[in-house]
C-alpha cells in the first residue's frame, strides 16, 4: 500500500491511499455455489430470485464472469447472508483483526490474571501443536 500526501501546506493535506484489491471470482462463485447448495436451492431458482439469467448464474459460480455489486446483493439477500460471506472466505485470517482482538481482551482483564491467560493459551497451543503434528 502506498501512501501519498497532497496540498499546499502540511495542515492542509489529504492522504491518497493506492490499495491494489483483486477480488477472486472464482472463490466467490464457490462461496456462492456452497451457500446455495447449504439453503436447498436450485441453480435456476437462485437465478430466478435474483432476476438473472441460469446461463448467468452458472457463470457467476464458475467465476467465468465478474459479479456485479447490484447482483452480489440481491444473491446475499436471496441466500440469507451478508456480502461479506460472499466476497471473503472466513477462513482467511486477518492479523490486524486478530491483534485487535488480543488487544481489546488484554485492555480488559484483571493485571493478576493475565499470568493465568497466558498459562490457559500457552497450553492451549501447545496442544495444538500436538494435534496438527499428529495429523501431518
């Protein structure tokens, strides 16, 4: 991510964020696909809902085609979930999100028992270690 600074003075400025975001159609459309399937719905009936063609639908599953935002709503709406689920895999783990989390959770707990969290993760993920070891 770059960042750049633009205007006349350093109290009048405004930051430029140039952000590349590929969006994988291909995952959308199986993130789709697998909803779909978890709700009992047919292809066609989706494509029915969301006033698009079956042709389209299949498309949009295959990742054969981009997935307009107008579209990507009515299909969230018709399948009871939110755009999120739609676009991101919930399996992708974000570390901010995930610092944020520690952070929130750390700014909240007693001083005294922060030794005892530690000890509940630090065993935790040792067994968890254990277990992804004895799984490889």
């Amino acid at each position: 991510m770059n960042t750049t600074r633009s205007g006349n003075n350093s109290d009048n400025y405004y930051e430029k964020i140039d952000y590349e975001f590929d969006l994988d159609y291909k995952k959308i459309g199986e993130r789709i696909r697998k909803f779909r399937r978890a709700s009992n719905i047919t292809q066609e009936h989706l494509a029915e809902m969301v006033d698009i063609s079956v042709t389209h639908m299949s498309h949009i599953e295959t990742g054969n085609t981009k997935l307009s935002l107008p579209v990507c709503v009515k299909i969230a709406k018709a399948l009871n979930i939110s755009i999120d689920d739609i676009i991101t895999d919930s399996s992708d783990i974000n570390q901010g999100q995930v610092d944020r989390k520690w952070s929130t959770l750390l700014e909240e707990i007693d001083i005294r028992d922060s030794d005892y969290l530690y000890n509940i993760t630090d065993y935790v993920y040792g067994k968890l270690k254990e277990y992804t070891s004895l799984k490889s």
